[in-house]
C-alpha cells in the first residue's frame, strides 16, 4: 500500500481526524481518507493513533479491504499472527487476487521461521502484481533469512532490471556477492551496471569498496573519485578514499579527504578519529592527540576513542595518564579482552601489581589463552607471595601449553617454594628434559631454590649427562 507525499489535501484531513480525536466528537471520513491517514501514522510509529483510525474507518466503512489490511498489518506488528491468519483467510475468499493479502500471509509465514512457504507464497502473488520489484525484493529478503545468496542476489538483480535506481537492491546484492565471497564477481557486475548508470554514486562507491577488498587500491582511488564527481557531497566516497590514501601511506592526502567530510556535514568521530591517526604517523604529535580528544568529545561512548588516546601516552610512557584513559575505554565496553590485558600491562608498568593481576585475571576470563598471559599473571601472583594461586594459574596454563619449559620451571620452582619436594623435583626434571638451558628462570623467579645444593645437583648432573 504506497502513498504519495503529504499534499495541503492530505494535511487537512489529518487535521481534521486529530482535532475530532481532542473534541471526542465523531466525524466522516471517506475510505482513502482513512488510508492516508493510518499509513501515515504507521509510516511514523504512531500505533495507537493507527489503530484508533483503522477502528473508526472500519465503523464507517465496514467492507473496505484495505481498511482491513490494515488492521491486519497491525496484528503481525503486534505479533497477534492467528488473528491476522483469521482474517486474512477470511479476505482471500472475497478478493483471491488481492497481492497485499499474498504479502501480509508471507509476512506471517517469515515471522514463524517459515520462510520457504513464505517464499512459494510470493511467487504467487507475481501473478497478480503490478509492482513486480517489491515482490522479488521481499523474496530476495526471504531467501536472506536462509543463507540461500545465490538465490536472494538473482532476486535483487530482478528488482534492478526494473528499477536502475532501486540502491537498496543493489546494496543487497552487493551484499550477496561479499557474503560469498565473489569480490571479482561483484566488479564486472558493477561495471556492467555503470555501462547503463554511468553517474551513479552508489555504484562507483560499492566499485571502490570491493577493489579495496582484492588490494587493487589503485583502482578503488579512481572509483571513489568518480562516486565523488558523480555526487561531490558524497561522505563515504571521501571516507573510503581516506582509509585506502592511509593503507597507500598518503596520510596528508587522508587527511584532507577525512576534513572534507567534516566540512560537509557535523563531524563523525570516525573521520576525527582517522585524522589523528595519520597525524600520529606524520609525527605530528600535538596534532594528533588534540584530534583523539575531539573524537571523544563528538562521542564520548567511542571506546577506540578513549583507547587511542590511551595508546598515545602509553607510547610516550606517560603511563599514570593511560591508566586514566584505559579506565574509560573498559567502562564503555567492559567485555573488551584487548582493553583489559592493556588495563593489566599499564597497571604493571606502574608497579600497581593488585591491579595487573585483576587484569590479566579477567583477560583470561573472556577467552584470551596467550600463554604471555598465563605467564604474565603466574609471574605477577610470585611477586605477591600468592604461591597457591600461581600453582593453580599454571596448572591451567600447562592444560593448553602440555611440556612447556616456562611453565615446568615455574612450577618447579613453587612447589620447592612450598616445601613439596616430590612435586617439585618431577616439574624440575620435566622442564630440563624439554629445555636444560631455561633454569635460569628459577635463578631469577626463586633465587633462594635454586642456592639449594639437591637442586643445583640435579641441574648439573642433568646438564653434563646431557653432553
């Protein structure tokens, strides 16, 4: 059910229907009054207001079926589906060639996972239809729903050889082909489409986007400056050329193309965010950090904002004020194993050794396995006298690095730390039958074990019968 515009016809009748609303009184209204009306509340989420039109409507014109469309429309968006089957059942049987009842019973069948019936029931509403392109578009989307690109992209490109300019297809189908992996696929399809829309800015961007992908950066440049000569308003075209001039090393040429997107419109934190980086690479330092901070200040829920600011200090060893900085970055996105092993790494350059064991702890927690991390932790917990909990951290670690020398002498060395010889000498011989030169980790973790004469008699009697 498409409308066109708002004309001063259409106003007046909205304002006609939502002064009666205020007044409680009861006015008429002719049936394409009332479509209007309902579409454009649904156009704008007005439901309440919908569905107090579709009642009224209905009171005063009980047989019309768009009217009942409606109604059903706002059934399957309150997901009321068997009352809405009811009723569409109910329509079929007085217009069975209705496309909107074929649309609104695939509608259902998608919302119940049931979308290969969905699909076989838009195939035949085709036979009804005038406006072929939203049916394959709607198809297209079902055959999304079951991973089937092949078959969605055939769709969408229906939809194109209808429309040339229905860009949500063409985004579809370029979705398709990047799904599947199809990136040369996907550039003589393009370029086939520009033969016959030479000044489409859509198409010249998704062109650059996919050379960008096969690194035929080159040629992604030229398209982005065609999508830009096409439409030299066009945001992403300068954004995407950006991020190729800053693979490419062309950083002031980035820069440049970044500002003209702040100029056209309010600034992205992206684009801010960018302009620091190449800022960084071009060593202008000041520069640089000045545009992180107004990345944050544009956003200040931009995580890779707060981190590269972070990074920043941290890179000039001002470690108290990364510390500060990484703190914002985990309170945005708590779940982040980058941030906290950077959280964990600060903390241990600054001695705050509670805290980088925290971080290392809850780095291992959300599934980083590094054995750097198990390493780092286990190391942390000796220096704090935790000999148990660097026990049981490297127990785990030794689960997923079996007959690691690193961890075999760190083990050695605790259990000797806790009086439990027997344990002790099996990692100690371990750890030298996998590597004899690594015992200075115990010279340097356990310097007090390994002045024992029993163990430095099983070091050297293993490393000369080893000769």
């Amino acid at each position: 059910m498409e409308f066109s515009q708002f004309d001063d016809n259409n106003n007046l009748s909205l304002s006609k229907f939502e002064s009666m609303l205020k007044t409680n009184s009861v006015l008429f209204f002719d049936s394409n009054e009332f479509e209007i009306i309902i579409h454009h509340y649904l156009e704008n989420g007005k439901i309440a207001l919908a569905k107090k039109a579709i009642k009224l409507g209905l009171e005063q014109h009980p047989s019309s079926i768009t009217l009942k469309l409606f109604k059903i429309e706002v059934y399957v968006f309150e997901n009321k589906l068997d009352k809405a089957d009811i009723m569409l059942n109910e329509l079929y049987v007085i217009e069975p060639t209705n496309e909107e009842i074929y649309i609104q019973k695939a509608n259902i069948l998608s919302k119940q996972d049931e979308h290969i019936q969905a699909i076989e029931i838009l195939e035949k509403a085709l036979e009804f239809t005038s406006d072929v392109p939203d049916l394959y578009s709607l198809i297209g989307m079902e055959y999304l729903f079951l991973d089937q690109f092949e078959k969605a992209k055939f769709n969408f490109m229906k939809c194109l050889e209808t429309d040339i300019e229905d860009y949500a297809s063409l985004y579809n189908i370029i979705y398709c082909f990047e799904f599947l992996e199809q990136n040369q696929e996907a550039i003589e399809y393009l370029n086939l489409y520009l033969d016959k829309n030479p000044y489409c800015e859509v198409a010249w961007h998704q062109l650059g986007k996919q050379y960008a992908a096969i690194d035929a950066h080159q040629k992604a440049l030229a398209s982005y400056d065609f999508a830009i000569i096409s439409d030299d308003t066009f945001i992403g075209a300068y954004l995407e050329k950006g991020k190729v001039l800053e693979i490419l090393n062309q950083f002031e040429e980035a820069i440049e193309n970044y500002k003209i997107t702040l100029a056209l419109d309010d600034p992205t934190s992206f684009a801010l965010l960018r302009i620091g980086h190449c800022y960084e690479k071009l060593n202008e330092t000041d520069l640089a950090v000045q545009h992180f901070y107004k990345t944050v200040e544009e956003d200040p829920l931009l995580d890779k904002g707060w981190i590269a600011i972070t990074n920043f200090y941290n890179k000039h060893k001002k470690h108290q004020k990364a510390l500060f900085y990484i703190n914002k970055a985990i309170n945005i996105d708590g779940e982040n194993v980058v941030y906290w092993k950077l959280y964990a790494q600060i903390n241990q350059r600054l001695n705050f050794l509670e805290e980088a064991e925290r971080g290392f702890k809850k780095t291992l927690e959300l599934g980083n396995y590094e054995i750097n991390t198990w390493i780092s932790r286990g190391d942390i917990l000796i220096k704090l006298g935790e000999y148990e909990a660097a026990i049981f951290n490297f127990e785990q670690c030794a689960e997923f690095y079996p007959e690691n020398e690193e961890v075999e002498y760190r083990l050695a060395g605790l259990y000797l730390k806790l009086n439990k010889p027997e344990e002790g000498y099996v990692h100690l011989n371990s750890a030298l039958h996998i590597n004899k030169d690594y015992d200075f980790i115990i010279q340097e973790l356990f310097p007090g074990i390994y002045k024992r004469p029993s163990v430095n008699k099983i070091i050297e009697t293993f490393k000369k019968s080893s000769l």
